[in-house]
C-alpha cells in the first residue's frame, strides 16, 4: 500500500513495472493519466505491459468522469427497469452481477492480451466498464427490443414462479415446452386445467394468471416440497426447491463440490469461505489463502525489490508505505 501522491512512492511503482506483467487500474478516467500512470507513458516505458482498466461508464464520453456502482449502472442500464414488480415500481437485483461480471469480463480480457502477446510480444491495453458489461449480460433482452420492441421477461413468464408447498417453497420454470400447464397437472394428479376455457391457450393462461395460479397454489400446498419437487421432475417439469442459505450450505450436492473453504485469517482466525468453482486438472490441490490484509505483503515485495529492512523502516516512518491494517468485521 503506497501514498501514490509522493513522489518516492511513484517510484516504487515504476519499479515494480519493470517486472511486472500486468497493471489494474480502477480510477474514474483520467486520474491515472494526472498520476503519471496513464497508458500512453507506460506503453511507451513498457512496451510488454498489459494495461488493464474497469470504469463505471467508459474511458470516453459525456459520463467518462461519473463514479459507477453495480446498483446505480443496474438502474442506467435497463436492468432496474426491466425488474418491475406489478405495480410498475423498478426494482434493485439484491447480487451485486454486473461489479462480478465486469471483473470477469476484465480477467478474460487480460488472459486474451497475455496470449496475444505471447507471439507479438507487445503489450496493449484492456478497458471494462461497468455500463458495457450491464448491456453485454443483457444482450438477449437488447436485441429483441431492438428488432422487435419486445420485451423478454422470464420472471413473467406464464408458469415461472415460486408456489407454496406445505413445508415451503417450489419454484417451477414453466418454459421449453408447448403446454406445460398440462404438465404441471400431470405431476399434480389433477385433470388438465387447459381442458377449461379460460385457460385453454398459453395466452389465455396469462390473462388468466392470477386465478391460474391460486389454483396451482392450492394443488401444491397438498404437497412437502421434495414430494413436489419429485412429482414435477418426473413429468419433465423443470424446477428447484426454494433454499435459504443454511439449507443450500448444508446440502448433499454443494458439499460434495467442495464449494466451502475454510481458511485461517491472520486477524479473524478460521473463518469459512466460499471457493472458486473452477477446476482443473492440473491443479487438483487448491490451497486457499484469505484475502490479504491491506499492507499485509509491502515489505515482502520491497524486499523482493531490492529494498533493504532500514529503507523500508524509513518509507514507513515518512507515511509512504502502509504497515497492515485491521479490518473490522461484523
């Protein structure tokens, strides 16, 4: 952790440059370039180096100097808008997947840049904004109002939804088949409620939903959720349990993808983790170190630098370099 407004600390970045593949950089645009770290100066220093940047809205433009956040890019880019509830009101998705996406989106890009230089040798430079990655995500959804004025909206689909069973929730994903209504009854043991007028068509049902699914309601309560669950997997019905946190934590199928970790934290002790779901083969041990403290590795990376323990005990006192600091935990 550096005062990057000293200029003594600037020039330990230049020599972390020197051997450094890649640099990340999550300012609003221009303020690397005030810095000194803009890309321009640095390609030309360092020619290899791969120079990786995520904005909220973009490097250029009208909003190039607007502080993003996942919720206010969700509320700009249409996906706050596309999240109405019945009553119109615009609503926030509770995850934060446009922050992730974007971060992925940036490694992606930094892995292709890597491979690319690999037979050119020449480092280039990786730009992500949080508005492109909310547009990406949303691409499906784009392109058919586009070239359709149609709005997809899975939520509000026919028969996607959670019902109540007698001992919780089932969520049915009523799609890729021509009725499925009739499938629904199928596993519920009831007649099909497409022989009834008012529900005879797929649109029928969607004018119809309401009455439709007290129906659905009062037929599944008659069930536990695993019966549900049983009974609509058998008639090709696709859907999934409701589980809180505990219940997913707990559960057989996550357990046995090993998905939990539990790591010593320096200052936390053991605390539990959820792990990357990547696997290879190559790597099959995955040794799980918690997220560094800020400052944690300063001296270990000035030492690798050619640092000696008196310069660093000097770049500490002049406030240029962070000790490790102590996060707070809920």
């Amino acid at each position: 952790v550096l005062d990057m407004k000293a200029p003594r600390a600037m020039g330990i970045v230049h020599h972390l440059l020197e051997k450094r593949d890649v640099i990340v950089m999550n300012f609003r645009a221009g303020v690397a370039e005030r810095m000194g770290l803009g890309y321009d100066s640095l390609q030309e220093k360092y020619p290899g180096l791969i120079y990786a940047s995520g904005t909220g809205f973009g490097e250029t433009g009208p909003m190039k100097n607007m502080g993003g956040q996942d919720m206010a890019i969700q509320s700009f880019s249409g996906s706050t808008w596309h999240n109405r509830d019945g009553a119109g009101r615009p609503g926030i998705f509770p995850i934060p997947f446009i922050d992730f996406g974007a971060g992925m989106a940036l490694v992606q890009g930094i892995l292709m840049a890597l491979i690319e230089r690999s037979s050119s040798g020449k480092g280039q430079r990786v730009d992500v904004s949080l508005l492109d990655t909310s547009l990406f995500a949303q691409m499906n959804e784009y392109t058919q109002w586009m070239m359709r004025r149609f709005e997809i909206n899975w939520e509000r689909d026919n028969l996607v939804g959670s019902f109540k069973t007698s001992d919780g929730w089932v969520n049915i994903v009523g799609l890729f088949r021509p009725d499925p209504l009739e499938a629904v009854c199928d596993a519920l043991g009831i007649d099909s409620l497409t022989n009834r007028p008012e529900y005879a068509t797929s649109k029928l049902q969607m004018q119809n939903r309401e009455s439709l699914w007290s129906i659905l309601d009062n037929e599944l309560s008659k069930f536990t959720t695993d019966e549900a669950v049983q009974r609509l997997s058998a008639s090709g019905v696709l859907c999934a349990p409701v589980l809180d946190y505990d219940e997913v934590l707990a559960h057989p199928q996550v357990i046995n993808n090993d998905m939990i970790r539990t790591v010593n934290h320096p200052m936390a002790g053991t605390i539990k983790v959820i792990d990357n779901p990547i696997r290879m083969s190559a790597a099959a041990s995955r040794d799980y170190s918690p997220a560094p403290l800020l400052g944690q590795h300063s001296e270990e990376i000035l030492t690798e630098l050619g640092y000696s323990s008196s310069a660093i005990e000097e770049l500490r006192t002049e406030g240029l370099v962070s000790s490790p600091s102590r996060p707070s935990f809920a």
